[in-house]
C-alpha cells in the first residue's frame, strides 16, 4: 500500500510539473499587495481625508521605513457601478508572500508607539469605522508578462 501511495505521488509530480513550468514561462512573480476597498459614508469625506492624512500616512511611511512594506498606494475610484460600490483602494505592496509571516508581531510595536499605545490604535480604528465601511479585502499578486516564445506553447507530455 506504501509503495502505491509512493507510486501515484510521483505520478502525479511528473504529470502535473509541465503545467506548473507552462505557467511560471508566462509569467514572473512579483510582489504581493494587500488591497483594500473603502466605501466612504455620506457626509464624513473630509473626517476621512483628515484621519488618513493624520493617523494612517504616518503609520504606513513608518512601514515604509523599516522594511515591513516596500510601498503603498491610495486609488480614487473614478466610476460608480452601484451604490455600495467603493470609493478608495488602499493597496499595502510586500516584496513576497513570506513577508506576511508574523506581520502583527512586527507591526504592532510600531503602531502602538505612534499611537501612543495599542488601546489609542484600537479606539481610533474603531472611530475610522464611522468614517468608512470596508467594501472588500484581499490579497494579489503582481506578475510580469515574458516575452520568450515557450511562454507561447503549452507544454508536451
């Protein structure tokens, strides 16, 4: 049964390895981004604009500075396509996926001391709260188009 198992295992390694080759040919893997999408409340633009130039500006340039992100980017929506569509993208760019690896233990020390302490960072994310209602958070990856001809052609088997 062990033998089987070991069997099928490397079957499955040789089948499947041209097709992740075929992919990694097409593409080359960049940095990994944090995007969120903010929808602002009605009325409070300028208490937003406000709490993102005071309080989360200097936390990311902070970030920026030690290393934890390489850069970061605030999008304006220039279209609506429904009503709870979302107005800002704030995109957190990290040089790879290990760099997620115990994030909040690195990020927390630096948040509190700019804050003042952990419990002001968590009383102003709450009053951020009033201000804005997160629309959708995920992670992506950048990738760079190759230009070489085996990128073209799936792979042989």
């Amino acid at each position: 049964m062990k033998k089987a198992r070991i069997s099928l295992a490397l079957l499955l390694l040789v089948v499947l390895s041209p097709v992740v080759s075929f992919a990694q040919a097409n593409y080359t893997e960049e940095g990994v981004y944090r995007v969120t999408l903010l929808d602002i409340k009605p009325g409070k633009g300028p208490d937003f604009w406000k709490d993102l130039r005071q309080n989360v500006k200097p936390v990311y340039d902070e970030y920026k500075k030690q290393g934890i992100i390489k850069d970061y980017k605030i999008q304006l929506k220039m279209s609506t396509d429904n009503p709870a569509d979302w107005d800002i993208a704030i995109m957190l760019q990290y040089k790879n996926m290990a760099a997620l690896d115990g994030l909040t233990a690195r990020t927390d020390p630096i948040t509190g001391k700019l804050y003042g302490s952990a419990e002001a960072s968590q009383v102003a994310a709450t009053k951020r709260s009033e201000y804005a209602t997160i629309v959708a958070q995920y992670l992506t990856r950048e990738i760079t188009l190759n230009d070489s001809e085996l990128a073209q052609k799936p792979p042989s088997r």
